[in-house]
C-alpha cells in the first residue's frame, strides 16, 4: 500500500470553521496549508505546491472556480488535482467545477468520513501516476542507453570492417571516411528534393554516411596481385576487380536473410552492390539504369569518382578539382543522376573543401570515425 502520510494538502475556505473541522480530520495523516481566500491561495501555491487542494467555491473577490481556472491554465501547476467543497449544489454548479478541471466535488455539510476517504482515493491515484510517470522516464532513460550501445557498436563494426579493408590497400583508409562526408552532405542537400523525400523521411543523412564507409568491403574477396597492381589492369583484371561488386552483395545479403530489422544493412548492401552503376545503364554489375539504381548509391557514384579523380594513385596522378567536378558535371544523365549531380555542382565548393582538410596526409583518420558526429557547421564555414 502507498505510503501518503508525506502528502501535502492545502485548504482553501473563508470560513474559520471549515477550516478547523478539516485540519483536525486531515492533519494527522497529512501536512496541512490554510489558505482564507483565492489571491493567498495561488500565491501559496507558488512558492510551494501541494500534492491536493480542497477549495471552497464561494469565497470573498476571486471565487473558487477562478482559482481553479488559473491553476489548470499553468503547466506547472494543472496537474494539481482539486476537490471542490462547497455549499452550491445545483446540477450547473458541479458541471461547471469539473468543466473548470476538477477531479472531484462535494456539499456542504460534509461528512468527514466521505472526505477522508475521497482525499485518500485522489491521493493515491496521483501517487499512481507519479510512479508511473517514473517508470516511463526510466524506460526511456534505458531505451536511449541501449541505442546509444548498439548505435555504438554497429559503428565499431563499421569501423572494424573498414579498417579489414585498409589492410589490403591502404588507400582505402582516408578514401571511405571522405566518401563517409562527402556522401553525408549530399543527403543532407537533398533530403527535402520531391524525388528523395520518400527516402529520407526514413533514412537520415547521418547513416548513409556511416553506410558509404563499407562501400568497398568486398575488395577483401579480390586477390593482391590484382587489387595492389602498381600499374593499369589488364581487361581481365578490370573484370576481376569489378566482382567486388558481387562480394559485398555476397556478404550483406546473407546477413540481411537473418535479421528482422535490416535498414541499415539494406542501405550498406544498396551502395556496396550498387555504386559502380550508371544512371545510362552502362555500369556495373547489373547495368541498372535511372531509378532502378538505389538512392544511397546514387549518392555514393559521385562521391567515389570525385575522390577517386582527386586522389594520387600508383598508376596516375592526382587530378585537380575543377577537372573533377567539370567531369562529373558533364556526366549528368549519363554516369550520373541528374539531380543528384546538380546537387554537386551548386556545392562543389564543399567537395573541395573535405577534400583539401581530410586528404591524403592530413590527419582526418584520426580526429574522424564512424562513430563520432559530424560538425558540420565548422566543415561548411567558408565552404
């Protein structure tokens, strides 16, 4: 049973008799407040709220029903109940103090029996949600600690998985965590575009940027000689390379057959299989063409051609960046989608701008990871 006897009630009356019948009723089992009328009332209320008001209706300036009205009205006090106790007993009085928001109304003269057992009844129920209210908080509370874990250790997976991949070339380090940027900042520009809400309204920004990290975890499946050739490939060797493509698909479609949640492994599986398709159907590995190709690889093609272009190679040079960007821009509709190369070419500023922080040399694989949050309000300023 609820403990009460902490419970604080305040009578509200302007007559000295009431208010001595109910604090030798009340006060032994509760701490009791006196009030004289409405003003000294919400004033007490104020500076001390009490669990339970019992008011008189018919008091001297401000009646019961204003008090009551602008209790209701205040957000730190409408959860306060109030039992209306007063000699006005018409049908129109009792519908207008439940109107004004009271839980409960009794006539005067009142049984002191019925008032304790009505006070006890209203204190307890409010006892009840106030726990209630408590265990929903820890709830949350516990909710939010275990999605932060798991938020955590998918990105330790990530990580894990992407740092697999830089062992077999270590170009890939810095590469996937520019592509983690620059595929980030695309959603985020694109996010309220009419051809990507549907998409967005359900996948934020932030994890098909953790996604992109994994987009070429199946070079693991390519063998050395192939994938550290200091050298242009043979076209039997550009074949070889090309089934990375059907690795990761290899990979995450077995995972995605075993879970029942699968966004964001979907969305991983979507870029890793996906990215080296052309919006004209030229690409591989399926030759998927328009909006056949998913969204998040879309997104993932430009980032990964820009930074392939920028970036020194063994075999090649690195390109400038308007050499990049004034390919990409020429491949809209082509390699590219559309809308997504347009979204590009407005902010291509912000390209050059990850790109000359966060390359090769830079520091970027140490101050960013898939787990931290991206500032962009320092990466996007002067960009």
């Amino acid at each position: 049973m609820t403990d009460l006897s902490s419970c604080t009630i305040l009578l509200v009356d302007d007559t000295e008799a009431n208010i001595d019948v109910l604090v030798e009723a009340l006060g032994q089992e509760y701490d009791i407040t006196v009030a004289m009328d409405g003003p000294s009332a919400l004033e007490i209320v104020r500076q001390s709220p009490p669990d339970l008001i019992l008011l008189d209706v018919m008091m001297p300036g401000m009646d019961g029903y204003e008090v009551c009205h602008i209790l209701k009205e205040n957000p730190e006090t409408e959860g306060i109940p109030v039992i209306f106790l007063t000699a006005m007993t018409s049908p129109q009085d009792k519908a207008r103090g439940f109107e004004e928001g009271a839980v409960d109304y009794m006539v005067k003269p009142f049984s002191i029996i019925e008032v304790k057992a009505r006070v006890h009844v209203h204190l307890s129920l409010l006892m009840a949600r106030r726990e209630l209210a408590l265990q929903n908080r820890m709830l949350e509370m516990e909710i939010l600690h275990r999605t932060r874990e798991l938020s955590e250790t998918q990105a330790v997976i990530i990580e894990s998985m992407a740092g697999l991949a830089e062992t077999r070339d270590t170009d890939t380090g810095d590469h996937v965590l520019r592509a983690r940027l620059y595929v980030e900042f695309l959603s985020l520009k694109l996010m309220d575009h009419p051809r990507f809400q549907h998409f967005f309204a359900h996948s934020p920004p932030e994890l098909i940027g953790r996604a992109a990290i994994l987009h070429d975890i199946g070079k693991v499946g390519v063998p050395d000689e192939i994938l550290l050739k200091p050298g242009h490939l043979t076209a039997e060797e550009f074949e070889t390379i090309k089934l990375h493509t059907i690795f990761s698909h290899a990979i995450f479609s077995k995972a995605l057959s075993r879970l029942e949640k699968k966004q964001f492994l979907s969305i991983v599986d979507d870029i890793a299989y996906s990215h080296h398709e052309k919006w004209d159907g030229t690409g591989y590995p399926r030759g998927l063409r328009g909006d056949e190709i998913p969204i998040p690889a879309r997104l993932m093609a430009i980032a990964d051609v820009y930074d392939a272009m920028i970036s020194a190679r063994v075999y090649k040079p690195a390109m400038s960046h308007e050499e990049a960007a004034e390919y990409i821009i020429s491949q809209s509709g082509k390699h590219f989608d559309p809308d997504v190369a347009a979204a590009f070419a407005e902010h291509q500023n912000v390209f050059r701008k990850i790109a000359s922080t966060y390359g090769p040399g830079s520091s970027f694989g140490q101050t960013l990871s898939a787990s931290a949050p991206i500032d962009w309000d320092t990466i996007l300023e002067d960009g």
